[in-house]
C-alpha cells in the first residue's frame, strides 16, 4: 500500500525539493492551496495543487493517478484551478515511494469534474527516480497534447522552469495591443476574521496580502475606480503583482495596497512605495505613461510620508481620500 500524505505534508516536501535558495516564502491561502514565491529566472509567484500520486486500484495496477477535488468542489459541479495573483499555476502528484513529484498541464484542465482522475505511467515514474533525471510523457486529450513531466525532488526546480517557459497561451495577432492586465478579481475572503496563513519563512508582503484589512481596501479602491467609469484590472501574463490597475487616457495607473498598524506603519510604507516604484516601471500597457499610487488602510501617522511619496512621483492614498486621488487622474 503506497503511502499517503496529509496536504501539509505535500506541501512541505514540496517546498523542501526547490531548495531554500530558490524561495522567498511559501503560505497557503485561504482554500489550503499551496502559494509560494519563487526567486528568478523561475516564476515569481505560483499556485500548487499537490496531491498524493496513487496507483491504479485493480488486477492491472497499470498507472499512477490523482483526483482533482478542490475547496468546496461537490460531485456533480464542475471547478477550475484559482489563478489570480499567481503567474503559474502547477498541478502535480507526489509518489512517496519513488520521491519523485509528477507535473501535468494546469492550463489543459478546465471546467472539469468532481474528482477527475489523471494518469502517469508507472514506468516513467520509476525511470525518474532510478536515473535521477526528468522523464516526459505525452498525453493526448481532445483539446491538445499534453506532456507530463515527471521529476525526481533533486530536479523540481528544473521542472517549474520547464513548465513555466512553455505555457499554453491564447494566440495573440501580430501587430495587436498589449494585453492590459485581466478583468479585476476580488480577493477570497476567510471564513472570519484574517485569513490564517501557514508561512515557512518570514515575507511581510505575502503575510499582508492575506489580510482581510488589505482585501478590503483593494475592493474600496476597485469599487471607487469602478464607480467612476473605468475598468478596474488584475495583473495577467508578464504583468508584475501589483494589486490592481486601470487606464484613464493615454495614462496607466499601477497601485499597491498595504494595511497598516501601530507597529507596522514605517515598514509597511517603506515596503509599498519600493514595490509600487518597480511596478509601475516594469508594467507594459502601450500607455503613454505609469503613474503608480500607493493606496493603505488609513492616513499615515508621520506627517513627511506625503510628501516623501510625491517627490517619487507616487500618489498616496486611503479610503477617505481616494476621490480625491481619483480627480487626479484626470
């Protein structure tokens, strides 16, 4: 009988393969799904839904297996995989006896079943392990071929850099407009209170982004963008996480949201303003130019934080003043 994992357990081998050098943090979010922060050239920031790699029950016992069963996912209602604030997302299984994690194609698996069983040949699985190296296997599904990559804990570093330089893309027609981010999605709220995150290493941003003080001012941001005509919008493809944009004009305006506390104000603010300066220079809309705001819980109690971010070029703001920071984007 092979063994089976409990999900923490997942994600801690999982964490612990890509090597400590090559992550910042790993939290799980608000569904219990695996979401880790990765250091170049690999991905930035990745979703994993990890499962335990079983074989086939029966006389033939011919293949390794998962079930996609999600958060909330009932039988008879079809799901899809969470793809907002991450740039990847990875879906795999783990063979505990073999020590090797399993890849398949998280863009090739949408609207799918309660409990839909994916394969893997025992043979590849077991040449992975025996000759410590990556071992593909193509699969073809009605929509495309897919290819599997098996991958012993020693190359799971190796196998997300595979996997994220050959995404499935929509096609896009040469000569057309860059994409402007994806349609705003809402961050998922816990049950009460905040959001509890199982963190292995100490990063702020993530821990703050799971907050429910930071979801609600990015909605109150959202809505006020909303209400005065224009598209509030999500990082999509190569865009940077920032926590939500939108265009006025020939003009792109790129926020970070930070909560705040009695404690954590300085560093909060020191950090928002870091990453809002390489957000709005690293977004790549066609505008004419990026204008970045910084947009927390509530006014800063340091009166220089102001004019400190307006000699940056960075538009501070909180809830009582976003109409006010609204005028001036026209």
């Amino acid at each position: 009988m092979a063994d089976v994992l409990s999900k923490s357990e997942l994600h801690e081998r999982f964490v612990t393969a890509i090597g400590r050098g090559a992550v910042v943090s790993a939290t799980t979010d608000a569904a219990d799904e695996l979401v880790v922060e990765l250091r170049p050239p690999l991905p930035r920031r990745v979703r994993v839904y990890i499962y335990n790699a079983t074989d086939a029950q029966g006389p033939d016992r011919t293949e390794y297996r998962i079930q996609l069963i999600l958060a909330g996912h009932a039988k008879g209602q079809r799901a899809n995989f969470d793809r907002s604030e991450v740039e990847l997302v990875l879906l795999c299984g783990y063979v505990p006896e073999q020590d090797v994690f399993v890849f398949w194609d998280a863009s090739l698996h949408v609207d799918f079943a309660y409990s839909k069983n994916l394969q893997v040949r025992p043979e590849n699985v077991a040449g992975a392990a025996a000759a410590d190296v990556t071992v593909r296997q193509e699969r073809s599904l009605r929509s495309d071929i897919e290819t599997v990559i098996c991958a012993p804990s020693r190359l799971v570093a190796e196998a997300i850099a595979e996997r994220f330089a050959s995404p499935v893309l929509v096609p896009q027609a040469v000569g057309a407009a860059a994409p402007k981010g994806q349609p705003y999605m809402r961050p998922p709220r816990s049950g009460g209170g905040e959001t509890t995150l199982r963190v292995f290493s100490v990063d702020p941003d993530s821990i703050d982004r799971g907050t429910n003080a930071h979801k609600d001012v990015q909605d109150q941001l959202a809505d006020a963008v909303s209400a005065r005509g224009w598209e509030p919008r999500s990082p999509s493809g190569s865009d940077p996480l920032f926590d939500i944009g939108w265009t006025v004009a020939d003009t792109a305006w790129i926020a970070e949201v930070k909560s705040l506390t009695e404690s954590n104000e300085d560093r909060q603010l020191r950090l928002g303003l870091g990453q809002v300066l390489s957000y709005a220079y690293l977004v790549d809309w066609g505008a004419a130019a990026n204008r970045p705001v910084l947009a927390v819980e509530r006014k800063p109690s340091s009166e220089y934080w102001p004019d400190l971010c307006a000699s940056h070029g960075v538009e501070l703001s909180w809830p009582e003043a976003f109409e006010e920071m609204l005028d001036a984007c026209t």
